[in-house]
C-alpha cells in the first residue's frame, strides 16, 4: 500500500509540474532536478515496494482469497487489474526515464543544476557555441559513449555530494574526458574545409594616462584541406600528427611524430634533452581539433585583454585617465566571494578617481560607474573563488603569447635525429604580420577597415 500511494503520488505530481516544465516557463533549475530526477525515484522505489508487499503479506493475502464464495474469478479480476496496471506504469515508467535522460543531457541541468559547473557554464554563455548543448562535446554519439557518459557522471556526482571533486576541476583534456573531434567538432565543422586567410585585429590600450590605443594586425594562414596552413599541416588528408605529453595539461612535449599516408612521410621529432624513449615513457595522443581550440566553448579571458575588449566595445570609456592601468589592477586583485567583488570593484574605481581626479569623479560620475560595473562583470564571468578558479586557471592553446600554446612544439627545439628539420617557428608560416601594435595602421587605412569595426578578440 506504501508503494501504490509513492506511484500515485509521483504520478500525478509529475502529470502536474510536466507541463510548465515542456512550455519551457520554468527557470529555476532544481524543479529540474525535482521533475526529472527525484520524482522519477519516487515512482520506481514506490513500484519496486508492490510486488515486494504482496510477496511479505502473500499468506494473508491467499487467506483473504479463501473466503469469497467466487474464488476463481476473484483470482481473475486481480490479475486482470494487476496486469492493466502493468502496463500503465511501464508505459509511464518509460516515458519518466526517458525524459529524465533527455533532462540530464540539457545544458540547464550539467551546467546549472550542477553548480560546480559554474564556471564552464558561465564562459558557455558567450559566444561561438552558447547553441551548443554541453552533451555534443562531452558525450559521445552512440551507446557506448553514452553509457560511459553516465558512468564518469554517477562518479562525479559522488564526488560532488561527498565534496571530494578537485578544486580546480581539471580540464577535460587534462583527465581524458574529451570526446574525439571526429565524434564531435566535425559533426558540424568540416575538417577539410577550406577557410583560407582570415584577418585578425587585435586591438590593445596602453597603461599610460590616455589608454593609448594599438593594433595589432595579423593574415593568418589557416589554409585547410589539401592546401596547407595552419589546418592542413595538422588536419589535412592522410596526416596524422601524434605527440607524448610529459604532464598532464599536455603542456611539455617532448616527442612528435608527423605522418602522411597520402604521400608515405613520416618524421619524428624530439624535443632538445628529451629522452629517446620519450614515446613510450608518457602518454601518446593524437592531435585533434582540441588540442589547438581548447577553449572553444569555455573562452576564460586573460585580465588585461577582457580590460581591451570592453573598451573596445564601449562598455568603458576610453577616455577616462588610467582607467585601462587601474581597471587591470583592481579585477587582478583577490576577493573572497563573487559578491564581495561585485561590491568592491566599482567603488575601487569610483574612489580612484575621486582621489586623483576628484573634477572628473563629480562630472564623469554615470562613466565611472558603468566603467565598475563593466569590470565586475569581467571579474564575474572569469574568477570563481569557491571553486579555485582564476586568471590563468584554464589557459588558451591557440597561438602562443599567454600560454605556451602553439610553441609546445613549434619552439624550434624539435627536431628529427639528423638535426636537419626542425618544426618549424618562422612568424610567416602561421601569420603574415601586417602590424605589430602600431598606432592606427596604415594597413587598416588600405583595406578601408574603419576603426569601429575591429578589435573584438574572440
Ligand atoms: C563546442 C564544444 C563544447 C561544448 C558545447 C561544451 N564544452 Fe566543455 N569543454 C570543451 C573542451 C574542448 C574542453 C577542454 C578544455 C581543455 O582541456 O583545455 C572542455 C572542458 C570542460 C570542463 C573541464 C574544466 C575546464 O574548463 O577545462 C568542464 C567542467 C566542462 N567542459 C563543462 C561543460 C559544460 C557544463 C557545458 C555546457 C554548459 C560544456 N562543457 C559545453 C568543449 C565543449
Ligand atoms: C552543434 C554544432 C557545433 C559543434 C559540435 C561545434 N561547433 Fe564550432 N561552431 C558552430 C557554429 C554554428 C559556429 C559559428 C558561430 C558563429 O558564426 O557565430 C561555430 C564556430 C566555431 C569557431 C569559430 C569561432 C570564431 O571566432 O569565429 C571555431 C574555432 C569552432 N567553432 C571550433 C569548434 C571546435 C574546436 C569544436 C569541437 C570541440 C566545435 N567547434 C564544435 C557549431 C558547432
Ligand atoms: C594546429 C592547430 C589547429 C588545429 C589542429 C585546428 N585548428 Fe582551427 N584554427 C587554428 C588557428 C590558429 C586558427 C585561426 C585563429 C584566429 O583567426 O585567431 C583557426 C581557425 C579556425 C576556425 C575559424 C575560421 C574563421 O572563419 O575565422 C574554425 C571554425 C576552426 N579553426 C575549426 C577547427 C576544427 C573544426 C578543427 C578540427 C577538425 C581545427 N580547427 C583544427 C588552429 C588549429
Ligand atoms: C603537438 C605538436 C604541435 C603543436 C602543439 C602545433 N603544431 Fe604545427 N606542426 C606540428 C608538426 C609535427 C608539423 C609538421 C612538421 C612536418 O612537416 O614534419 C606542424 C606543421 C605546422 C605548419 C606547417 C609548417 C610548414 O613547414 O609548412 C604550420 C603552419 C603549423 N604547424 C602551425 C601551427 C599553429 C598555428 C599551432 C598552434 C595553434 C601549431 N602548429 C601547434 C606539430 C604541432
Ligand atoms: C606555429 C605557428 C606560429 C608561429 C611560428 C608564430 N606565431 Fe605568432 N601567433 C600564432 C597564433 C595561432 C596566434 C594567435 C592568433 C589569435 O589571437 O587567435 C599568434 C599571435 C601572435 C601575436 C599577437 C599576440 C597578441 O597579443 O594577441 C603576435 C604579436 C605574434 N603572434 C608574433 C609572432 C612572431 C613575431 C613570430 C615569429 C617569431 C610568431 N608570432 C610565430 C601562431 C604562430
């Protein structure tokens, strides 16, 4: 009877919070995890204890049974009724488990019923992939990779509830967690694709009183396919590029090995003082789109750059007197919580300038506190104190200037036994540099790219 009124009772509440959850009009995400997670136990538990009841009580049931004048048909009705029951909580039951696994693959539940996901989820937000569910990279189609989805889930929720998960959580590439590109990326992005010479401005301030602006323009020769560049070198037809990593982040790389099978190459390279048996002594990968893109989805800024772009952008203003020195140096500096820092920064900057510009503090007041709020935003999307997570906690492969990035093997340390080649570092291979932090580049002037429209770095 305690199992009949647990799958009554879950029936109808789920019958009940259903609607509003399919209409998409709820938000919070726990009546997520209510709807689609704790309901669906309720229901199975209360299941489970029916025929469990019936087997305790079974000789009080014979019993009962003994006693009507009809027994036969009495027996008949019961099974009738126990059988249409049945198969009216199967066909709920299965509907319950399949919402619920459809529930759990939702960015909503990884990335907000799970708050440890916070910062992943946060840097989701922005752009190229905010369209992207969580589960298109990190579970694999099929199966299997679903199967050990759930697997690798139930073990991390175990070491949510028991508060043993790392702090940072480690990069996906670092604990082998990523799917394959082929698995992933290229359901979407063909991996032949030819995408030629894209222009890349990146716009800089200088720390000086007047934010100086810069430029930076760079033609990266990204190419694709059979044509070379960046992207054929490591993607195109019939190669195939491993590598052993010293450490987990994959950062050192003592041993690449380049093969083609298109035109029957293969090279070995090994890094200066690494050891010959650096390919069986570590952990060998092979290169995929990841290991350049890493931060595809979850872009975590460096603090000066994101101080850039929301000049850039406006959401500062370009003219306030050291506003790019002292806006990098408050949101470099440590808080105890988000709130903390939500309170603290925009009157950091606000009583800057009352002390060194106090006319300007009066006048510009409405810019300075947009000019806070701009940078506690930068602080919030980029720093999680609870979770260990800060400047520089998750850093960018692609390209080479914050982090060692494409420079792991392109150091021009690489080189095959004769000595004769070497992965090469000449700047023009990966970027013709058409400026190099100039003041407004001729080049821009040439190709008629008027001032507003650069600068955004993705
Ligand atoms: C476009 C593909 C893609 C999508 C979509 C995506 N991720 Fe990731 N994720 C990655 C890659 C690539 C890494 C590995 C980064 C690295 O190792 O440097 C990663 C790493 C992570 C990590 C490990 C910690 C870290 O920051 O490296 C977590 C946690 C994570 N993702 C959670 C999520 C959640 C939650 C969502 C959905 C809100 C999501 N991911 C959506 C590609 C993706
Ligand atoms: C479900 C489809 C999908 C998947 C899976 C996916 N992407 Fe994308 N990606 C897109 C779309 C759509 C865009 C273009 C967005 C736009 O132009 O605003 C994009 C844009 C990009 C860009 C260009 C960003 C820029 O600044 O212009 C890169 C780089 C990229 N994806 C890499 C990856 C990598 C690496 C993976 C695998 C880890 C991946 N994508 C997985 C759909 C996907
Ligand atoms: C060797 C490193 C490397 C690998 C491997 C790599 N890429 Fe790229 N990719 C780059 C670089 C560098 C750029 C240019 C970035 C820029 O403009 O800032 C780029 C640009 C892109 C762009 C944006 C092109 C545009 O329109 O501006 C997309 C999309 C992309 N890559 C997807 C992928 C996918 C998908 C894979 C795997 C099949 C992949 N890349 C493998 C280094 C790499
Ligand atoms: C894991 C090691 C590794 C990393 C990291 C790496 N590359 Fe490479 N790269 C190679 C190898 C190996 C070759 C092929 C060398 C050969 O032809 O024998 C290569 C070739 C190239 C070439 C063609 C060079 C030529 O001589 O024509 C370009 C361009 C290039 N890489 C750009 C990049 C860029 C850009 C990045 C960072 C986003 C990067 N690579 C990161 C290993 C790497
Ligand atoms: C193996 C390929 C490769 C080589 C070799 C290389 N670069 Fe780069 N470089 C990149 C990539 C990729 C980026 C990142 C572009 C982006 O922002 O997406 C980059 C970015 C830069 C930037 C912009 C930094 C910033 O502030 O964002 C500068 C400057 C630069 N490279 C200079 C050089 C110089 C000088 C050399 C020669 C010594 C060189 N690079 C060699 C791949 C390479």
């Amino acid at each position: 009877m305690v199992g009949v009124t647990l799958v009554t009772l879950a029936g109808f509440s789920w019958l009940f919070a259903m609607p509003a959850n399919i209409r998409g009009h709820v938000q919070n995400p726990y009546i997520g995890l209510l709807v689609f997670v704790a309901i669906p136990i309720v229901f199975f538990i209360g299941l489970a204890l029916v025929p469990v009841g019936i087997f305790l009580a079974k000789r009080k049931v014979r019993q009962e049974f003994e006693h009507l004048p009809d027994r036969q048909n009495a027996w008949r009705r019961a099974g009738l009724f126990f059988g249409i029951m049945t198969l009216a909580n199967i066909i709920i039951g299965s509907q319950l488990t399949y919402r619920s696994v459809e529930h759990m693959e939702t960015v909503q539940f990884c990335g907000q019923t799970c708050h440890v996901m916070k910062p992943e989820f946060t840097a989701h937000l922005l752009a190229p992939h905010q369209q992207v569910e969580c589960a298109a990279c990190h579970v694999a189609p099929g199966a299997s990779g679903w199967f050990k989805a759930k697997m690798a889930g139930t073990n991390q929720l175990i070491a949510v509830v028991f508060n043993t998960f790392p702090r940072p959580i480690e990069s996906a590439l670092e604990d082998n967690r990523l799917v394959s590109s082929a698995a992933t990326c290229e359901q979407c992005h063909a991996r032949n694709l030819f995408i030629g010479s894209p222009l890349k401005v990146i716009t800089k301030y200088n720390e000086d009183e007047t934010n100086s602006r810069t430029e930076t323009v760079l033609m990266m020769q990204v190419g694709g396919g059979r044509f070379g560049g960046i992207h054929g070198a490591h993607m195109g037809p019939g190669v195939q590029i491993r590598y052993a990593a010293q450490d987990k982040k994959r950062q050192t790389v003592p041993w690449v090995e380049y093969r083609n099978t298109d035109t029957n190459v293969t090279r070995t390279y090994l890094a200066d003082g690494a050891k010959a048996d650096a390919a069986t002594a570590f952990p060998v990968f092979e290169m995929q789109c990841a290991d350049c893109h890493n931060r595809a989805a979850h872009s975590f800024e460096a603090a000066d750059r994101a101080v850039d772009d929301a000049i850039t952008t406006g959401r500062i203003a370009s003219d306030l007197p050291f506003v790019k020195k002292t806006g990098v140096a408050i949101i470099k500096t440590a808080y105890a919580t988000n709130d903390d820092a939500g309170r603290k920064i925009p009157s950091a900057l606000m009583s800057f300038y009352q002390q060194k510009y106090p006319d300007l503090a009066g006048k510009r007041a409405a810019d300075i506190q947009n000019a806070g709020k701009a940078l506690a935003s930068i602080y919030e999307h980029n720093v999680f104190p609870d979770l260990k997570v800060s400047w520089g906690t998750y850093q960018n492969n692609l390209g080479h200037t914050d982090a060692p990035g494409c420079f792991r093997c392109h150091d021009g340390s690489h080189s095959t036994a004769d000595k004769k080649t070497t992965i090469s570092q000449d700047c023009t291979l990966c970027h013709q540099s058409l400026a190099m932090d100039e003041k407004s580049p001729e080049i821009l002037k040439t190709l008629g790219i008027a001032e507003t429209l650069t600068g955004v770095r993705q």
